[in-house]
C-alpha cells in the first residue's frame, strides 16, 4: 500500500525514522474511550444539512428510529467485543420547543407550538426535530491529559453554527459532557466558542490526533475549512460552504494549553467540499502514528504531510502516512459510501481495526483498496470489521460519525459517570428502553404530533435513571443532579 509519498510506506522521505533517545512526554497506561451517541427517537430524513449528499438524497424518505437506535448500539457492542472500552452518550429532548418559541412561533402550550409550526413553517418545525446529536463526533474536540498544559482532559463543546438544526445542540452537549465527565481535577469542560461566523466549529470530525500511543504525547491536527473574516484570502468551495474556520481551531489550541510545537493546521481542499466532503473525517482518519487519507483531503498536501512527519519525530516516533490515490478510489466513490469514515481503533493486541460501513462491500474498488491496506506489513492495521449503521448513513453519517474519542488515563476512567460505560448488563437494559419508547417508523408528517415531544420526555427520563446522570434536561426540574 502506498503513503502518502507515493512509495511503499517504508521508502516515503516525509516518514524519516526518529532519532534515538527522542523525547516522548509522559507515558501512562491509557485507554482511548469511544463515546457514541444514542440515535434520538425523532431520527427522520429532513435533508437539512446542505453540502452533505447524502442527507439531501435521503429527503423526504421514511426513517427507522427503532432500527437506527438498535444499529448503532450493535456497533457499540461490536467495538466492546474487540476490547475497545465503549461508553454511551444520550440524546437530546426533540423537537426543541423552546427554539420554536425564540423564534417566535406561536401557541399557549407546546402543543400548539408544535402545530403551528407544522401548518406554518414545516422546515422550522423539522430542525427542532433533527436527531443530528446522534453525530457525537461533532459534539466536541478532545484533548488527553498528555498534551495538555494542566494535564487534564479538556473537551471544548462544538457550536455548529453553520446550520440551524445544528446550532441548537450545544448548551444540552455542554451539560450532557459535564456530567458524565464530572471530575473538575481530571477533566476541563469549556463552552462552545462564541457562535459567530469567525468562530464557526464543528468538533471533533474536523480534529485528529497522531501518537505513538494514547497514553503518551502527541501531535494534534486540526483542519479548517476557511479562515476568520479578518484573514487573509484563500481559495473557497463554489459549491457548498466551508464550515470550520482557522481561528475556531487556534481558540481551541489556546483553550486546551496546547504546546504550538506539537499543533498542526491543515486547509480542507476546497475542491473535495465541493464534492461532499462537509467534515475532514469524511476524507480522512488518523489513529495511533497512521493516517489514512485520500490523495484529494488536504489543499496543501506535502506541507501537512511534511510538517505532520517532523513534528511526529519531534516526539520520537514516525508518522506512517497511508494515502488512496484518486485513480484508486475516486472522491466520489469515497463520499458515497463513506470509506474514510470508518473508525480506525487500536486493539488489545497493539494492531488496529478499520471498522468501515457495510456499504463499504459493495465498491470493489474500496473492497480491493481495503485488502491492500490490511495486507500490507508496512502498517499496524491487520483486520477490517464491517458494520451495519445503514440508517445513519442514509442521514449522512457513517462510523465514525457516532463516536467522540476520549483518551482516558486510569485515574481519569474514576472521574467518569460510571453507568455510561458499555457493559452486557447495560446493552440489554439499552436494548429493553429502545424496544419500548422508539417508534418503528417516522416521516416528515409526524414531526406534527405533539405526542413525539411527550414519547421524548418520558423516554429521556428512563434513560437518566439508567446511566445514572441526573437532571441533565431541563424540562426535569425536580430531579436532582447525581454529580
């Protein structure tokens, strides 16, 4: 298999090996946590997320919330079953009435706020109802305690300002965050930036981390779209916006006391926006020193790579650059079926999985560029696993979409809410609450019905019980907060 140089891995001048004796930061027994985020109950297909093409395709269709809610918990399982430590994040109360009602849509009661955005504003009335939480890649960006200043676990909740729906997800994140990661001394919770066009951030989807292992220190990447509005010019997509801007990604540099030697900042190639790629883990997934990307991710690709290269040895380890070419698997072809959307996890062993979609089966193109990868002895990634997240995909996310990864060191796993981590007693209890409270089908028409709102509510009150959060919802005012 190729890096990203063209040549077999071993033979790329961008992956010099590291000096003896380089120095690599504290290491410490680490775990990196994957942290999905349960598919809400008003999982539907609105089409509301522009430069996202398969969301757009899927307008319109009737949704499977049950099936949506039981694939990606099948995931989760599937993650644990590999020895992959799983936690679980829950949903958000929809549809958002009070975003209704800020808006101005009218009605005494909920009810008849809800019907009168249905007769009235139908797309206002869906993007209260948007399920797009369940993306918890977008939830925030992550920095271990290794690469921080005050060696704590900072998450900087996204504001995903650049769409509607979107926008109104982060003050619930921020509470939902603190209180599964409820130990201040351990972890740092910021707000989301500040929700202006400058500050535009989209989390995590947009954010990679290269190290040798995940306990040690590593180098953090992270990619922009376009820059703040008092930048300089730069080359923009003409077909769809860029979402992550420059600056959101050096505020959240700031935020997590990140050493600047060991920071990377990477232009999206304008031209794969243009093509569906709305999020940089749509082209690209780094994991460990690997990096796995399309020919077309990066705008200046041998200055990332190059400086990606140099900073990993900086920190006494190579970087292993894996690069599919165009001719390979074309942009296209990737976006369709979400091939770099795949979850690239370490194993218990030290080799890696790439968890792709199963849609991933059906290109022979990506089946063939896939076995090269696994084959190749050059790389740490021994074994593909396919999964079903079908009704994620056709919403416009694949794998890697569900899941924030957070790095947890032994002390850190103690100051998380312990019922949040994925074990057999709690896929079953999971598995019992979507059996009860999510609707089979659902479809643009009944977004209107005001029992969704109520079906939501006593449903989200189960599942705070079972992972023991609290009151993290404000419509549970007499609840008491666990942490």
């Amino acid at each position: 298999m190729p890096s990203a140089c063209g040549l077999p891995v071993q033979q790329c001048p961008m992956a010099t090996p590291a000096p003896t004796g380089a120095t690599t930061g504290v290491t410490t027994s680490a775990t990196e946590a994957n942290y999905d985020s349960l598919v809400g109950l008003t999982h539907n297909y609105a089409g509301l997320a522009q430069g996202n093409l398969l969301s757009t395709e899927h307008a319109g269709l009737v949704a499977y919330p049950r099936q949506a809610a039981l694939q990606g918990l099948r995931k989760m399982d599937r993650l644990r079953s590999l020895g992959i430590t799983q936690g679980v994040l829950p949903p958000q109360l929809r549809p958002d009435v009070d975003f209704l009602r800020a808006i101005g849509v009218p009605g005494a009661d909920d009810a008849s706020i809800i019907a009168a955005a249905a007769r009235e504003a139908p797309r206002l009335l869906a993007t209260a109802c948007s399920a797009s939480s369940m993306w918890a890649a977008n939830a925030a960006t992550v920095s271990p305690a290794a690469d921080t200043g005050d060696s704590r676990v900072h998450l900087t909740t996204a504001n995903l300002v650049s769409n509607a729906h979107r926008s109104i997800e982060h003050r619930q994140t921020t509470r939902t965050l603190r209180a599964v990661f409820h130990e201040e001394s351990r972890f740092a919770v910021h707000d989301a930036l500040p929700a202006t066009p400058d500050f535009a951030d989209e989390g995590a989807a947009n954010h990679t981390r290269l190290t040798r292992s995940h306990g040690e220190a590593g180098i953090e990447l992270f990619v922009y779209g376009r820059l703040g509005s008092g930048e300089r010019s730069m080359r923009l997509p003409r077909r769809f916006p860029a979402r992550q801007t420059l600056e959101s990604c050096r505020a959240i540099a700031r935020l997590h006391q990140l050493d600047p030697s060991r920071v990377v900042f990477a232009q999206q190639n304008p031209d794969a926006i243009d093509a569906g790629v709305f999020h940089n883990d749509v082209i690209a997934v780094g994991n460990g020193p690997v990096l796995l990307a399309h020919a077309l991710a990066f705008a200046d690709r041998e200055r990332v790579l190059s400086d990606l290269a140099n900073a990993c040895q900086a920190l006494g380890f190579e970087l292993i650059p894996l690069e599919i070419a165009q001719d390979q698997v074309p942009l296209e072809l990737a976006v369709k079926r979400y091939l770099f959307n795949s979850q690239l996890v370490t194993l218990p062993d030290g080799t890696m999985a790439l968890i792709a979609p199963t849609d991933c089966e059906q290109e022979p193109a990506i089946v063939s560029a896939v076995d090269g990868i696994v084959s190749d002895k050059g790389n740490p990634i021994s074994r593909v696993e396919y999964v079903d997240v079908r009704q994620s995909m056709q919403n416009g996310g694949g794998p890697a979409c569900l899941r924030l990864r957070v790095v947890l060191g032994p002390e850190d796993l103690n100051g998380v809410a312990p019922k949040t981590l994925l074990d057999d007693g709690l896929v079953a209890q999971l598995e019992g609450w979507i059996e009860r409270h999510y609707r089979e089908t659902l479809t643009p028409a009944d977004l209107a019905d005001p029992e969704l709102l109520e079906e939501s509510k006593a449903a989200l009150d189960e599942l705070t019980g079972i992972l023991e959060l609290g009151s993290i919802y404000p419509f549970q005012r007499e609840a008491v907060t666990v942490w």
